[in-house]
C-alpha cells in the first residue's frame, strides 16, 4: 500500500476517533469549545457553579481573555 494512502488512512481514523470520543463525552463534538467574543467574568463570584465542593475563580477578570475555572477544594 502506498505511504501516502497509509497517512491519509491514519488521519482519518484519529479524527474520526476524536469526533466519536467528542460525542460520547456530550460536548458537541471534536472540540465542544465556542469562540465568542464576550467577557466570561469580572470578579470570582461570576463564577459561581453553585457547588459547594469547588472554589470558583475568574482569570483574567474583564478581559476578552477571561474565563471561568471551578477547580475541586479537597
């Protein structure tokens, strides 16, 4: 088989791979991600995921930049 049949083949396998992955994972897709050009947050509490167990903080507050984390406390 010609080496660049055996790439395309590999390729194609891997997207499909993370596309399948991406849909059973429930996020859309490959990547599940938009792209807006909002502000996430201004301050931690916009953060706020309403679970007690995760601290919820806001990088980059006020930027186009920002984004929300809600990283687990224990």
């Amino acid at each position: 088989m010609d080496h660049r049949l055996k790439s395309l083949l590999v390729v194609l396998t891997l997207v499909l791979a993370a596309g399948f992955i991406g849909l059973v994972a429930g996020n859309g897709g490959i990547t599940g991600g938009a792209i807006t050009n909002t502000i996430a947050c201004y301050e931690h509490k916009d953060c706020n995921d309403n679970i007690q167990a995760t601290e919820d903080i806001c990088k980059n507050p006020g930027t186009l930049n920002s984004l929300c984390i809600n990283k687990p406390t224990n």
